[in-house]
C-alpha cells in the first residue's frame, strides 16, 4: 500500500472521529439559520462599505468610525448567536485533532517514532519556548 491511500485512509477515518462530525452538524445548522446569516451577510456589507470608503484619498473618517462600531456590534450579535458558539467549540475541536495529526506526522517525518511519538501542542506563550516542532 503506498502512501497516498494510507493517507485517504487516514481522511476517512478523520470523517469517523466525532470532532469531524461535530463541526458539519454545527455548521450545517448555522447554514440553516436564516438570522445568522442575515447577520452575517450585513457585517460582510459593513466590511465592504468600510473597505470601499477606506480606499478613497480622502476617506472619511467619521464614516470609517461609524462603520466599525456597527461592524463590532453586528459581530458581537453573531458571537452571541448560540449556533455560533455551538460552531466556534466544534471548530476548536477539529482544530485540535488536525494538529495532533500534523504534529504526529511531522514528529515521524523528523525521525521520531510514529508509535510513541507525542505532539505538544503550543500554548501561545513563546517566552518559555524551546522552539516549535
């Protein structure tokens, strides 16, 4: 068996893991709620206006300002959605799986046994860091 069909093997086996699972219910409940996406079509032309504006030589200011406080509160209506926060949690979790995939397979592609190899994930904090994998 080479490679290539190990490693279709391994997306499909990654389309069995609940994490996988867990992201498609949630984002195909988001594409189901008319709302969200009302909210979020409505930051996408905030985001437009803002950039339309922001292109000018001479941009307004005021406008600028005003398109980016109601950016921030449409924002922070979508955040609040709980369809959204139900999506944000799946997607960490995906997230997280793929990283531990990709830092297993880096581990083994820098020598390290694929057995007992273990990722480390990165905690963001670089001051105590010997330096990423």
């Amino acid at each position: 068996m080479d490679i290539i069909e190990l490693t279709r093997q391994l997306g499909a086996a990654i389309q069995q893991e609940e994490a996988y699972k867990a992201f498609h219910a949630a984002k195909e409940a988001n594409e189901k709620d008319d709302e969200l996406n009302s909210l979020i079509d409505k930051i996408q032309l905030i985001h437009m206006s803002y950039q339309h504006e922001a292109a000018k030589d001479d941009a307004n200011e005021e406008k600028l300002a005003a398109y980016d406080k109601e950016f921030s509160e449409v924002y922070k209506e979508v955040m609040s959605n709980p369809r959204m926060q139900a999506f944000e949690q799946a997607k960490q979790g995906l997230d997280s799986l793929m990283k531990t995939i990709t830092g297993i397979l880096t581990l083994s592609a820098q020598g390290e046994d694929p057995a007992t190899c273990e990722y480390q994930s990165c905690g963001g904090d670089c001051s105590s860091c010997g330096g990423c994998a």
